[in-house]
C-alpha cells in the first residue's frame, strides 16, 4: 500500500466520522446519502434568530477544508461532496434548513463551476421556501492570468473566520456578507506543487513542478523548476506582490496564510516559512496564519500563499477565538530576537593567527576531504542501518574544521591545542550522538597529549573516554571496531600504514556482525544488517587512510 487508506469509496466518510468522534458536531447519517457536519449546539430556532449561520463545503480531499473549520467563531456547517466533486443541490439545501433561522444564512462558495451552481441553485430553492439565504464567492487563485473564472483556494479559509467572527457579534446577514465579500476580493493566493495529488486506487499523478497546480490537479499555469525552498517562494511570491500593488499602496502592511497543500512535512513548510518571512520582512508582513494546512489536496506535494491587505478590523476577525479545531491562529511577525549562548563567551581554544605548522595542516585537509568526499556512500550506509545522515553527519564537522584551518584558527604547531580546538568545533557544529562522541575523542586526546603523553598513548586514553561515556565496545558494531585496532597498532610503535590496515580491517568486519549493541544500528533488524558495513567505522578506516597516503 502506499497510503493508510481502506476502501476508497469509503475515504470521506471515514474522515467526516474521525471529526464527530473527536468534536462538538453532528454529522448526517450514513442512510441519507448526505454529508453534512454541523455544530452540536447550534438550536436554528435559538441561535439562528440573532446570528447569522455560515456554511460552506465542496468537494472534499481538501481537509481540513470544510468539516475541520465547523465550530463557534467560525462555520455553522459544512456540506461535503465526494473527493474533487460538489455536494449535491439536495444536500446544501438540506443544510440550509438545518441551521437557517430568522437571522439567515450566508454560504462561502470557492469559485468552481459545480460548486456555484449546486450551491446556488440550492439558494435560490431555499429563497422559495421563504428563508434568508446570501451566498458569497471566493475567487483568490492569480494563477491564470486575465480568467473570466479565477478559482477558489486557501484563501476561502480566511473568509470563513471573517464571516464566523462578524456573525458571532450578531451583525445582519447583509453586513457579514458584505464584509466576507469584502475580504474575498482584497486577497490573492498562489501555489506551487513539486508532484500532484494521488487519488486514492490510482496510479500517483507523475508531472513536473508546477507554479498554479489546481488544488484539483488541474495544470498549472507554468512549468517550473525551483532549486530552493527560496526560490520557489520567490517565484509564488513575485506574482502575488504585483498583484497587491495594483491593488493597494507599497507600504500598506499584509496579513500572509501559508498553506501545505498536504504533502509537505513539517520541517519544509518552517523552511517556507522563513522564506516568507526573510523576503517580506517586519515592514511589510504584519500577521502570519500558518505554515498548517488549511486547503489541501490530498497528498499534493506543495504550498500556497494568501496575502491580504492588513487592517484593524481584519485582524480582529482572525485573532478572535475560535472553537473551530483545523484554524491553526495568528501569530504576528517580530524581528527575530538573538542572543549570545553562555558557552560561546567562554574562552576558546580557536584564536586569530594561531601558531602554524604545513605539514600538519596538510595532514589534516587530507582526513577532512576524505570525509566531506565519502558522504554519498556513508549516507547511504547509514540508511541500511540507521537514519541515513552518518555522511552527512561527518561533512558537516569536516566543514566547520576545515573553515576553522582555512582562517588560521586552528593551532597545527601544537598537538594538545589542535585537538582542543578540534573537539570544541565538533561538539559545537556537528551535532548527533557521533559529534558528541568525536568531541569527547578529540577534548580526551588534547587533555592526555598536554600532559606530555606520546600520541599513541593519547589516543589510546582518548578512545578509552569513548568507550566510557558512549558505552560500546569492540564487537557492538560501531566506529569503536576501527578506532580500537588503529590505535593499538600505534601503541605498539608500529607506522600509520599498519594504522590504516588495521582500521580497514576493524571496519570491514563490521559487515560480518549482524548484531549491533550500540547505537540506532542497535534497533535495526539482524537482517538489514548482515553484509553492511557501520558508516562511523568505515569513516575512520578512511580518515586512517587518507593519513596513510600522505606518509607514504
């Protein structure tokens, strides 16, 4: 299976079921046919009389969007078509009489073909039966240049908690329509999809990137082929902000929602986010609704964004409480606040113009390009036993020793110091279980090598520290299987050639230990792991290597 489905034609009701398990709402019955969610404690003949009821709906595959936004402060209801597909005309006016009272009902249309005509039609039917029924469009998407039609997207979802909020004060059906309206034709939305969305039973919709995907699966407006999270947010941010400048004055300050279109995971929607944030500022971004996901469309692989000129009384509206459990709130837009960590003012063993010695640096550029060269390959290693970052892991660390020895700040004439500063870069800029333990490495070596002790010797204490505080040992399948037959072999006063060999040796057996007792290769199954060799050994045995070949 690729996704957690069961029956495809069961998909909408199971997820309608999951929101009335969890929420204060009644849902339609399963014999009606119907899909409506409404509020638990919405009386039409109570509530109804001094507040306007809000419904909206559609097609679903979008949820949040509608059912996830039904609760006090925001919709009355929700009426729920089959995936991409609207309700039926029966069902909106089914809702209609369920929540309309004397104060009436204003429904929140997206601008699609089915939905304004089934939502429509049911508006006029209700009219005929003498109830007080407005209906307001939503057209956000700048996709298309000059449509006759432009559609409805996130940014219905704004409109929802415009209309909700106004009609929670008791104001009359033509005002909260007035104002829902208003706020619907002050924003545009744009979004942009690495990959469509995959209906469920069928095969996954392959297309390139495109900038304007329907939140349907309809072409974009465009091919695109961002190389950045930045770049793509420059490219959906670029039409948007000309489009609000004909609109609106340079400096009026703008409310953003920035919306996952349902395949996006949390750590990319942040980096979005910060794009957002950096390109638009403080000067300009005022409020930010999201990165949630508001109006999906299924597992789509992509954002969008909403921008709306900001107001007084825009901001109320979005700030006010809501019972509604898919709004995610408003959190407004600050200057990011920095300050300097307590560890970073401590002294240091990196200094300007440390003292210097070639032979040693080169020594050392050989272990870093060796590391930051084999990344791919103990990437890949590390994803048979692990979590698949060991490369990248031990990049990372080469990188941040290697900018230290380019600028001068490592002291290569003196061994204790070189460590030293060794083990503070690592602890602080490698990160993971094996920056830590590579720090304890470098930091236990400087400290025995300031003591006047051979460097054998010093590594041997060094690995020793290792042992103690990471807890493996030779046979638990770790960096531990190389390091340790290395350094035994410079003890016994033998060269770095038979350093390295015995490294080589120490990591290729690892592949032979189908049981790890340290390390997340330790939760892995005997399986996965037979015949792979452990990336951290392999990583020494190459740094052994790379050592080697400058001595030959």
């Amino acid at each position: 299976m690729d996704h957690f489905y069961n029956a495809p034609d069961d998909l909408v009701a199971e997820i309608l079921e999951a929101e009335a398990y969890l929420g204060p709402v009644r849902l339609s019955s399963a014999a009606s046919g119907m899909r409506l969610m409404l509020r638990a404690d919405w009386d039409k003949d109570r509530h109804g009389n001094d507040q306007v009821a809000v419904l909206s709906g559609g097609g679903s595959g979008h949820e949040p969007a509608h059912a996830g936004f039904v609760g006090e402060g925001m919709l009355t209801g929700a009426i729920a078509g089959n995936l991409f597909a609207s309700p039926s005309v029966e069902a909106v006016l089914s809702g209609i009489r369920e929540v309309c009272g004397q104060a009436g009902c204003l429904l929140i249309v997206k601008n699609y073909t089915g939905d304004r005509l089934n939502f429509g039609l049911a508006a006029e039917r209700a009219r005929g039966e003498g109830l007080a029924v407005e209906m307001v469009i939503v057209a956000d998407d700048i996709a298309l240049e000059d449509a006759p039609q432009p559609r409805g997207i996130a940014g219905t979802v704004a409109v929802h908690k415009v209309a909700g909020y106004h009609a929670a004060q008791g104001e009359s059906l033509a005002e909260v329509a007035r104002l829902a309206s208003e706020a619907a034709g002050q924003m545009a939305s744009l979004g942009m999809a690495l990959r469509g969305a995959s209906m469920p039973g069928q095969a996954p919709d392959e297309r390139s990137p495109e900038l304007g995907l329907g939140i349907h699966n309809e072409a974009g407006a465009q091919r695109v082929s961002p190389a950045t999270a930045r770049e793509a947010m420059s490219a959906v941010l670029t039409p948007l902000l000309a489009t609000m400048g004909e609109r609106h004055d340079a400096q009026t300050p703008m409310v953003a929602l920035l919306n996952n279109l349902g395949g996006c995971a949390t750590q990319e929607m942040n980096v979005l986010a910060q794009a957002l944030l950096a390109e638009l500022g403080t000067e300009r971004l005022a409020l930010l609704v999201g990165p949630a996901p508001l109006m999906t469309s299924l597992d789509m692989h992509g954002f969008s964004v909403t921008l709306m000129a900001h107001s007084e009384s825009l901001a109320a509206a979005l700030n006010a409480p809501t019972a509604a459990p898919g709004w995610p709130g408003v959190r407004r837009v600050r200057t990011p606040q920095r300050f300097e960590p307590a560890a970073v003012r401590q002294a240091s063993m990196l200094t300007d113009a440390a003292p210097q010695e070639a032979a040693t640096a080169h020594a050392l550029r050989r272990i870093l390009d060796a590391l930051s060269e084999a990344r791919e390959a103990l990437d890949e290693l590390d994803a048979r036993s692990g979590d698949g970052d060991a490369g990248s892991s031990m990049a990372s660390g080469a990188a941040a020793i290697g900018r230290a020895l380019e600028a001068g700040r490592l002291d290569t004439r003196n061994s204790a110091a070189l460590m030293n500063g060794i083990g503070e870069l690592l602890a602080r800029d490698m990160g993971g279980s094996s920056g830590v333990l590579l720090s304890i490495f470098a930091t236990a070596a400087g400290a025995a090598l300031g003591r006047g002790k051979p460097w054998g010797e010093a590594l041997g204490a060094a690995v020793e520290g290792m042992q103690h505080y990471g807890g493996a040992r030779p046979g638990d399948r770790t960096m531990i299987d190389a390091l340790v037959p290395a350094i035994e072999a410079l003890k016994a006063g033998q060269g770095l050639g038979d350093a390295a060999a015995a490294a080589r040796q120490g990591a290729d057996a690892t592949a032979r230990l189908k049981r790890a007792a340290a390390g997340r290769s330790a939760y892995v199954p005997e399986s996965a792991l037979d015949g792979v060799t452990d990336p951290g050994a392999e990583a020494v045995a190459l740094a052994f290597a790379a050592l080697c070949h400058g001595d030959d």
